[in-house]
C-alpha cells in the first residue's frame, strides 16, 4: 500500500506542477474539467449506491458547475459579482460542514435521508474548488507563474498541515478531534499541522512577497484558516463516507482511493484562501 502510494505521488506531482506553471488557461480548464467529471461521478456513490442513478446524478452536478461559465468570464475574474457569491457562500457551507462534523452522527439526521441536500453539498464543494483554481491562476494573466505561485502555496500549505498532523497526532495526539468521524485525528494533529504550515508562511513571507506590518497579520491569519478549514474538508468528506458505507470514494489512484479522496482537503481550503485574498489581500 505504502509502495503505491509514493508510486502514485511521483506521477501526479509533476503532472500537477506542469498543469499549474505551463500549460495555457484553457488547459488547465480542461484538465479540471476531467477531474471534476470524476468527483462528481464519485460523489453521487456519496448521495446513493445504484448505478442507474449515478451517472445522471454526476452528470448533473458536472454540468452545474460547467453552467456557471455563463456569468463568469475569465477574463472578468476578479470583481465579478457571480464569482464573489460563490466564494461567499462556500465559505458560509464549510462553517456548516465544520458543525457537521463536530455535531456527527448527531447531524446526519438533517441531511442523509435527503439526497437534494447532499447533492447542494457536492456541488458548494466542486463549484469552489473549481473556481478557486482558475481565480489564482489567473490573478495576472500576463504572468501565469504569479498565479501559480499562490496556488503552489496553498498546495504547499495543505500538504505541511497533512504532514505535520500526522507526525504530531502519533506522538502526541490524546484528544480527539472529531471521534466519531475519524478517529485517528487529534487536536494535538491539528496544532502540529498548523506549526509545520507556519514554516511555509514564514519562508513565503520573508522570501516571496513583500508585505507591511498589518498586511503580515492578515496573511497569517488568512493561512492558519486555511489550514483549518483543510482538516474539516477532510473530515467532512469522511463523514459523507462513513454514512455511505464506504471506505475510499473511487479506485482510479492506486494506494489513494478516489479523485475525492485526494482534494478534500483543497476543496475546502481553496475557497477560503481565495476568499481571504478577494476580499483582503487583493483590496
């Protein structure tokens, strides 16, 4: 298992950062577009098991966000109306899936016997993870390494907490997080993923941008949420699996499990670094 996983993660890595620094926009467009066909295909196992409603299931949730193209122009980005609704209200969705979580198995009783409200899930989490992607990227299109850059960053940020969680949580870790959804995270995980972020933060503040006193703090403050906010996407996908009955929610990476599986995580931290940046860092 252990074999597969590194295997897969020396090929994706480098697909990744070619996808983020070199290929046009509308490449990177298409290559989410895949990844989201295959999210939205593993989510509808999330709402139901029968195959025969799946597919137009994940079909509809594909083309939700496909519509969306509609009021959102690319080269509009960044004080688009439409755009700043979404990050708005995904950010509204993750404080909802944070007390999900820490309400579990408590709060299944609001949502699991209704597939439309799942569904709206699928969709708050896909829509803004897509868009957060393409609004980064294109922060300045004469450049896409600026853009790109800050999305490495937030890769980088999710990928330290990850880390720094899981070394933290097996030495230290007492308290649990969220017991009856993933029993192996730990609030002693989540401090230690944050410590380990923090070193990211500091070497992109000193090394990478220029920023005042007030401007710093704000960038702090804006990281460490979002590294929070990485864990709830986590446990809030385990969540979802754990009421369907199943343990990854796909098979296509070897070692990993599914597409949703993988950017959990990024589904929620995304938006809510992109909304700290909309709304504070970009003003």
């Amino acid at each position: 298992m252990l074999k597969q996983r590194v295997l897969t993660a020396l090929v994706l890595a480098p697909l990744a950062l070619i996808a983020i620094f070199f290929l046009p926009i509308w490449g990177l467009i298409a290559c989410l577009a895949g990844v989201l066909l295959i999210a939205s295909r593993e989510w509808s196992r999330l709402i139901c098991s029968s195959s025969l409603i799946n597919w137009p299931v994940s079909l509809l949730l594909f083309a939700a966000v496909a519509v969306t193209f509609v009021f959102i122009p690319i080269d509009q980005l960044h004080h688009n109306t439409w755009l700043s609704a979404i990050l708005d209200s995904a950010v509204v969705w993750w404080l909802v899936a944070i007390i999900l979580v820490l309400s579990y198995p408590r709060s299944a009783s609001l949502w699991n016997a209704r597939p439309s409200v799942k569904w709206l899930f699928g969709l708050m989490s896909l829509l803004s993870f897509f868009w957060s992607i393409v609004y980064l990227r294109e922060l300045n299109p004469e450049s896409s390494i600026d853009g790109a850059g800050w999305l490495l960053y937030v890769l980088l940020l999710v990928w330290a907490a990850d880390t720094g969680a899981y070394f933290f949580g097996k030495r230290f870790g007492k308290h649990k997080l969220a017991k009856q959804v993933s029993p192996g995270k730990t609030i002693e995980g989540l401090f230690g993923g944050m410590l380990v972020a923090g070193v990211i933060v500091a070497i992109t503040i000193f090394s990478f941008v220029e920023l005042d006193a007030k401007q710093i703090a704000v960038f702090v403050l804006i990281s460490m949420f979002t590294v929070v906010a990485s864990v709830f996407g986590d446990l809030a996908e385990s969540m979802f699996k754990r009421e369907a009955g199943i343990k990854d929610s796909g098979s296509i990476l070897p070692g990993h499990g599914g597409i949703l599986d993988r950017i959990d995580s990024l589904c929620s931290a995304l938006p809510i670094f992109v909304f700290g940046h909309y709304h504070w860092i970009l003003n």
